[in-house]
C-alpha cells in the first residue's frame, strides 16, 4: 500500500529538535524563576533573586557593545607608512585604479612584490581586532596597516542564534575605497 505525503505533514529534523530544545530550556528556566522567587518571602530579595535569573544569561551584552563602540570609535582605520606608486597599466585615462572593484571591494595586484598579512587580536567581551597588512616582500617593510573590528554579540546570540553572525566596523566598501585611495598612487603622480 502506498503510503500519502501530503504538503502538511512535518517530519522533524535535528535543527527543528535544537529549536525545541531551546524552547523547553526556556521554559524550564522561567518555570525555575518563579519557583525559586515563590520561596522567598522577602520583597527586595525576591526581586533581587529574579533580576539575577534574567542578567545571567544577558549581563554581558551591555559592556561588550560599550567595549565595541568605543574601539569603532578610536581605534579602525588605516595607517599609511609609505604609498605604494604602481606603473600606468594599473590606471584608467581617469586616473583610477584597474585592479580595484569599487562595487565589490574586489582588488588584484602583482604577488610577486607585495603580500598581505592578517591577525586576529581578542579583546574582551568576544570583541576581535583584525588587522591586515601590506608588506614589500624584498624589504619586509610593512606599507600600510588596516583595523577593522568584530562584535560576536553576548552569550545568548553566540550560543541560541540560528547564524553565529557578528557585527563590524571599517569594513564596508566605501572604507575600502577610501583605504585603496590613500596606499596606491600613479608612478608619475605628487604625493
């Protein structure tokens, strides 16, 4: 006998289980919550019991984002220590640079002279400090420097988001285009 499939029957998967999961942790939490506050018979302290149940989980959002914001603030940006200056075929008759893609950040360069180099630095609050540098492969002279930051979010985001995603800083295009503006001039152009 044929068995029918029709368009409303569910079939769990283990990311719909995980769903559920978390759905009854929270309720169980809650559950936990009340318990605990029904046992206490003192006002301040019942409140004071609940207020903690709910900033364990959260507590750490608050000075991460004052953490983020503050190093966005102060800290991303380019440091130029010398430009690099490239032959003709790398510009248009306008003057702008072939081997940068404005609309997608896109950039090719020659290999052979410069390479790039990137490290993660961990600030606290799950805050990263990603730099990446340009180095003349001859010299070992680092040429320019970029910083960018990272925010992972608190532990209920990092640990109960679908998509671990994060949030930035200095790191759209319109930064890029700037920081590809200030390192790369013509041959024949004044500094």
């Amino acid at each position: 006998m044929n068995k029918l499939n029709f368009p409303w029957q569910f079939t769990p998967s283990w990311y719909d289980m995980i769903g559920l999961s978390i759905l009854l942790a929270i309720i169980i939490y809650i559950w936990l919550v009340r318990f605990v506050a029904k046992l206490i018979k003192n006002r301040i302290a019942k409140y004071t019991v609940i207020a903690t149940f709910i900033l364990i989980p959260t507590w750490d959002i608050i000075p991460g984002k004052i953490c983020f914001n503050y190093l966005c603030e102060n800290e991303v940006g380019v440091k130029v220590y010398k430009t690099v200056e490239l032959p003709a075929e790398y510009w248009d008759a306008q003057g702008k640079p072939r081997f940068y893609d404005e609309i997608n950040g896109n950039m090719r360069l020659p290999l052979d002279k410069y390479e790039w180099k990137s490290r993660t630095e961990k600030y606290p609050f799950f805050v990263e400090k990603n730099i990446s540098d340009m180095n003349d492969k001859n010299t070992k002279e680092i040429l320019n420097e970029r910083v960018l930051f990272t925010y992972w979010g608190g532990w209920i985001s990092r640990n109960f988001a679908p998509h671990n995603t994060a949030t930035s800083c200095g790191s759209d295009v319109k930064a890029y285009t700037s920081y590809v503006k200030k390192i790369y001039i013509p041959i024949h152009s004044d500094k």
